[in-house]
C-alpha cells in the first residue's frame, strides 16, 4: 500500500468508475447492511465459527471532525487514537452486529497511525479455547523512533469474547527507518505455526539495503514463528529486535524445518550463522500487502507492492527468494532509473528466484491489495480464482492457472481496497475499503 491522502484517493478512484462498469462481472454490495467502520484495512476469521469475523481498524492519525467538535475529553482521545477491532457477529442468522472488542494501547510508546502505518494485522490462535490468545502487528513509537510491533494478548472470555488490553506481550519490536512498506499482515498457517508479512523498511528502491540480505533484522520477507515453543523447535538468535524475558528468553521458538535454519550464505554473501533471522520463510519482498492460505490446498498467495513500474502476484514457498531489489516483478530492476524514464527495464534473466505468477504494469494500478482465493459456490465468475485488486485504481481481479499460465480478469471496481477475507457462514469473499465499507462479493 502506497502512501497518498486519502481524500485523493478517493477522487482519483471516483473519477472514471463508470467506464470501467460495463467490464463487471461480478457485483458488490454491503457485507454488513448498516455497519460502518473506521478505515477497515484487514478482516480476521474466528477460528472454528462461522457465526463470527473480526474486522481490524488500522487507526485515525488525526481526529475526526466530530471528536474536534466533541466536549468529552475522553471521546477526543479515543478517536484520535484509533486502531480498534470490531466483532461482527451474527453472521449465520444474517442479523450482523458489531462490537468493538479490543483497542491498542502501548505502554512503553505512542500508537502511530500516520501514512501506512497504524493496527494493520490482527489473528487469533487456533486453539484458542486452549491457549486464550491472540496476536497483533502495529506502528508505535518509542521515544520517539518508529517502531513496527508483533505482541501476543491475553483472552479473558470466549462467550462474551473479551480481550485483556493490558496483556500485550511483544514479540518482536523493530525499529523502522521509514514509515512506509510495513508489511502487518499475519495468519495463522494450516501447520499451526504464525506467518508475519513485513516490508523493505520503507522509502524507495530498497534505500536501507534490506532486502537482499537474511540477517539484517525482520524486514522484506515473510517471517514464520512458533508462538507455543514446541518441543525440538529452538530459539530464536539473538538481535535487538527479539524480546526476552528476566531469563533471556525469547517468548517464541522457530520451526526446526524453517529454511535458513542452518545457512551460512545468502545471494553469494557468508554469513554468521548466529546473525541470521531464522524465523525466515520466503524472502526478497518489497512490500508483501496481505498474504493469505488458499482453504483448499495450503498455497501462500501474496501481493508484493513494486517499485514504479510492475505489480506482481507470488506464491510464497518455504525458502523462496522473489528478489527484490533485484527485479521488479519478471524484470531487472535499475536504482538509477527506478522510474524506467530513461530505458524501459529488460526481461530479468533466468535465476534462482522466484518468478512471480502474475505482474500488471502503470495502466491497470500502482498498489497492488493481496486477496483469497474463493472456494465457494455461490459466485460463479469467482469460482477457484484467486481475488486480488489495486488499492490505487480501485480494479478488482480474478487470476487462474489455465494449463499452467495465469490469467487475470478484471471482474469489478471499488474504493482504496485495503484487504480481503471470508463470510465464514458462507464462503464469500469480503473486502474492505478504507473509505468505512466492508462489502461482500455477489453474483452479478
């Protein structure tokens, strides 16, 4: 997701929607008649219901009109802060309400919700009933520097669902040089074990120098974590970013089967084996814009924000490299000329990275949103297509293996699409949109 106001956002997507009308395939209309919410930017399952779905708030940097207005000292406070979840429940009888259920409130910094930053992930363990837990990614700063935060909280009550606000445990705190490519999605993975999304730490064109590289800290790659510390799963290697307790212990494991578990070179670089961020799954990611697990097969589909010219679409795999910077979706990616003004970028060679499976250029978007692939029956045009849209132009896709080529398909068009999920009553795919919507996707 690219930074930009959103008011121009808006404008720019109002502009132009009716020629794109006629190329709908599919419609949308309110998931939630008569809820509305406060910049929505993700939608998180309840484990096991299909009564239930969560939907994240990333957070306000400035109060509302009616806060300004408000002579409740309180209320001010509490919409300026923002970065809430709300419950919507009463999914099955189609009567759906919502809760708020939970609001971040660092102790240790500042909430920040400026530009990209904000509460831009939330997931609840899979045994929660057993483990009463859920996990959360956002921006804080902490005297003053910008932060990105994973933290587990604490699950009070499972009927009413009920959050400890005052639990949170971090996991991981990284500092962040830039406020922008924050990555902030995760997902509990069909292995039990949690997926975390994070970006190249901002700016453009890799200008940290994050995202060739396994043992810099938790940037441009999907991270994978044991949040139970299973038996056989070790600890983490020790960085700044890695919270300990009294013991010096982190408060999570790493997959004994991580891919860089034991690496000693990465992209032709040795390596410290005591330096490497083991918690590594698939690396050389810009910034991976929501990721999700196909229901059906496992597949890790994402959508890796480019540079300026080329958005792509990856199927993540364990020890993948996709390698920005690199390339930008299937071409070479030049730092001198990011804008491609002075020579249209060449195909990239064939190498060991991780071709993307699809790419779109300048005319069709420049923010690509990763979706879901739909697995229900209840839209047709839909059916077994992974769903994807770009935040900036609005477009909504479809994209398909056909013989083992992906083809895309604009099939819709909505406002500044921020993320995807699922109805879990029915199957069908929701979205949200930062202009205060989540709507459902519908036979047309």
């Amino acid at each position: 997701m690219r930074s930009r106001p959103l008011f121009a956002f808006l404008f720019s997507l109002t502009f132009g929607m009716s020629a794109a009308r006629a190329q709908d395939v599919v419609g949308l209309e309110p998931a939630f008649p008569g809820l509305t919410f406060s910049l929505p930017v993700a939608i998180s399952p309840m484990p096991g219901s299909k009564d239930v779905v969560f939907v994240i708030e990333k957070g306000d940097p400035a109060p509302s009109p009616d806060a300004d207005k408000s002579g409740d000292k309180k209320k001010k406070a509490s919409a300026f802060f923002g970065g809430k979840v709300q419950m919507v429940s009463g999914l099955s009888s189609g009567k759906a309400t919502k809760q708020q259920i939970f609001q971040i409130n660092p102790k240790d910094g500042k909430f920040d919700a400026a530009g990209e930053c904000g509460f831009l992930g939330f997931a609840v363990h899979p045994k929660v009933a057993e483990t009463k837990q859920v996990f959360v990614y956002y921006s804080l700063r902490i005297e003053g520097k910008l932060h990105q935060r994973v933290s587990r909280f604490k699950v009070t009550s499972l009927e009413p669902f009920a959050i400890d606000a005052d639990s949170e445990q971090p996991l991981i705190t990284q500092q962040d040089p830039a406020g922008n490519h924050n990555g902030g999605d995760l997902h509990f993975g069909p292995d039990g074990y949690l997926y975390i999304s994070c970006g190249d730490g901002g700016a453009g064109g890799d200008a940290f120098d994050t995202a060739g590289y396994i043992n810099k800290g938790f940037h441009a790659a999907v991270f994978r974590i044991d949040v139970d510390k299973k038996a056989g799963n070790p600890a983490p290697n020790p960085h700044p970013s890695v919270i300990t307790d009294a013991k010096g212990e982190a408060f999570y494991a790493v997959p004994s089967d991580n891919p860089f578990l034991t690496a000693t070179a990465h992209r032709g670089r040795a390596l410290e084996a005591k330096s490497v961020r083991t918690e590594t799954w698939a690396t050389g990611l810009r910034n991976p814009w929501r990721f999700s697990f196909d229901p059906k097969t496992g597949a890790c589909f994402a959508g890796d924000v480019g540079q300026n010219l080329y958005e792509e679409i990856d199927i993540l795999v364990s020890g993948g490299d996709y390698g920005w910077h690199d390339v930008e979706g299937n071409h070479v990616f030049n730092q001198k000329d990011a804008s491609g003004k002075k020579v249209a970028p060449g195909l990239a060679a064939p190498s060991a990275f991780k071709a993307p499976i699809h790419e779109y250029d300048r005319k069709l978007g420049n923010s690509v949103t990763g979706g879901v692939v739909y697995r229900g029956d209840r839209v047709p045009a839909i059916a077994d297509a992974y769903v994807f849209a770009d935040f900036a132009s609005g477009r909504i896709f479809s994209l398909r293996d056909n013989a083992g080529k992906w083809e895309s398909q604009q099939v819709a068009k909505d406002f500044s699409i921020a993320g995807f999920g699922y109805d879990p009553s029915n199957g069908d795919v929701l979205v949200a949109s930062l202009a205060g919507q989540v709507k459902r996707i519908v036979k047309k």
